[in-house]
C-alpha cells in the first residue's frame, strides 16, 4: 500500500509556477470547496476558453455550470503550475475514450470528480482515477448494489454494520479505477471486485499490464473519496491539499 501524507500546517502555497512536485510516484490530490470559490468565479471563467465558457452556458442549472467553471479552472491552473505554463497555455482535450488528457503533455496524468459541493483532482505521472461522492442519506444504495457489485462486495456489503457508507466506499473504489483506466462506467460493473481490504486490482482483468492500486480516503463531513492508480517503481505517495488555503 502507498505512503499517505497529509497537509496540516504544511499546506502547499503556489506562490510562483513550477513550485508542484511531479516526480514520479508522487500523486497530489486537491480537495475544493465549491461554494468558497463562488466570490471569485469571474476570474476563473476568464481563464477557460471560448470553446469551454460555451460548453459551461449549456448547463440547464447555474450551480451546474459554476461547478464546471470552477473546477476546470482550477484543474487549468494546477497543470500550468506543473508545467511552469501559464493557465491559458494549457489546453485539454478528449482522448478517443473521452477522457480530457493533455495532447501536448502526455506525461502528465490528471483526473477530476465532483459531488454536492465537494470537488476533487488528482495530478500524477501516472496514470489514476479519482472519484468523490456525498454520502446520501435517503439514497437507494441496496438497488445499485445489486446489478453492479461483484458476489464478494454484495457478500462484504450485507455484513456491514454501515452498509450505507460502505456502499459509497466500495462505489468510489470501483468508478476511481474505471476512470484511472479510461473505460468510464462498463456494463460489466459486477465482474469486478473493489474490496477495501486488499486495496489491489489484480492484472488478471482484461486490459490491465499491471495491478493497480486503491486508496480510500473520508474527506470533510459526509464525503468518500477513493484514488485508483498504476504503481511506480520508485514508490508512490499521496499528498492531500486543501485548495481553499493555497495562496495563489
């Protein structure tokens, strides 16, 4: 299992661009509360593109489009740090998989996820999923369970003493790694299992050249965050940010 490091006082200041860290093994996951960064949502929206300001007006709910300005902004911002670019240099575009990648910068591994409030990327050098969900109180979890857990999650599930919050961290664990692998949601959900105990996705599965690797954070009050990830040679570790208190 990788080393998880988390921020305190340490909290990362992006004072100037290149000051992130992309050495390889490293994965920076950046939490982000959406609604502190409403004040300054003019200033993102003059960060993205004319093409991505017309895919944000397509929103039926403003909080919808807000949410997509914000983290795609942030997400641009991020990357430019990386890269020692500035935001508007950095142009995403959507892999044959749809997956958003970077054409121009293919050694760089992102992953975004959104739920409530709550706002999550992850940057590495290799390749990840991340998925974050708001653990909903009346949500008919059991329903889903059925036709997308493996026999071995739904067994794990039914012994729960908190099926529920078990329910959101097997659930995370799963889409994580289908984004980490480019494939989104497959029909064939149940086939694979997400334990939380081995924290390993066996390369046996169709497409994997190696295991990858699960972590399963709780973030703030009410929210699962889980991270899929190919392995590093060089080891790997987490490093967790609170956007909200970076100074940029």
């Amino acid at each position: 299992m990788s080393d998880y490091s988390v921020t305190g006082e340490g909290i990362p200041q992006l004072r100037e661009t290149g000051s992130l860290d992309s050495s390889q093994g490293r994965i920076d996951i950046w939490v982000i509360d959406i609604n502190s960064q409403l004040p300054v949502l003019t200033s993102y929206v003059q960060i993205l593109t004319a093409e991505e300001r017309s895919y944000a007006a397509r929103f039926h709910q403003k909080k919808d489009a807000q949410q997509f300005i914000i983290t795609r902004a942030i997400l641009k911002i991020l990357l430019a740090d990386t890269l020692t670019l500035e935001p508007r240099e950095i142009h995403i575009t959507q892999a044959k998989n749809k997956k958003p990648v970077l054409a121009e910068h293919q050694e760089i591994h992102f992953n975004v996820s959104h739920s409530d409030n709550q706002a999550v990327i992850a940057i590495a050098r290799q390749r990840i999923g991340i998925d974050v969900e708001f653990v909903k109180p009346n949500f008919d979890y059991q329903s889903v369970a059925d036709y997308t857990f493996s026999d071995e999650e739904s067994d794990y599930l039914k012994q729960s003493a908190s099926p529920r919050q078990e329910f959101f961290r097997l659930w995370t664990r799963k889409e994580a790694f289908l984004k980490g692998m480019g494939s989104g949601l497959i029909n064939e959900l149940n086939t694979i299992s997400c334990m939380p105990e081995g924290d390993k996705i066996p390369v046996k599965i169709n497409g994997l050249t190696s295991n990858w690797e699960l972590t399963t954070i709780d973030i703030n009050s009410g929210y699962i965050m889980s991270i899929a990830f190919e392995p590093s040679a060089a080891g790997n570790q987490i490093f967790l940010f609170d956007f909200s208190q970076a100074a940029l």
